[in-house]
C-alpha cells in the first residue's frame, strides 16, 4: 500500500511540465522570504542586547508577565 501511494506521486511529479516551474518559482520565493529577510530584517534583539541566557530569560519573563502602564 505505501509503495502504490509512494508511486502515484512520484509518477505524478516526474509527468509534470508546468508544474515543475511553478514548484521551483515557490521554492525560490521560500529561500528568499526565509534566508534574505531573516538575515537583514529580523536580527537576533536578544542575543545582541544580554550577554547570558539568564538575562535573557528574566528580559523575557518580565515583559510577558509585567504589564505596561498605559499613558494617556
């Protein structure tokens, strides 16, 4: 039964024509969304900002628990 599955989509995909560019337009649009964006957009704020994971986790900690005071 797995081998039947396993070659329906393995012949579905090798019988491909457009498919197999569309495919390859998605996986180009992942790599860039996930290595180029993360890379220059979303640095790492608390490996630059605390030195150990301890001051990492109270950083963490108090901003999930301690509420803000709201400024009118």
């Amino acid at each position: 039964m797995l081998k039947r599955i396993f070659l329906f989509y393995y012949e579905g995909f090798k019988e491909m024509t457009v498919g197999k560019t569309l495919w390859i337009i998605i996986l180009i649009k992942l790599s860039i969304m996930f290595l180029v964006l993360k890379l220059f957009f979303f640095p790492n704020f608390l490996k630059s900002n605390f030195e150990t994971d301890n001051e990492r986790i109270d950083y963490v900690i108090q901003e999930l628990t301690v509420p803000e005071k709201l400024t009118r």
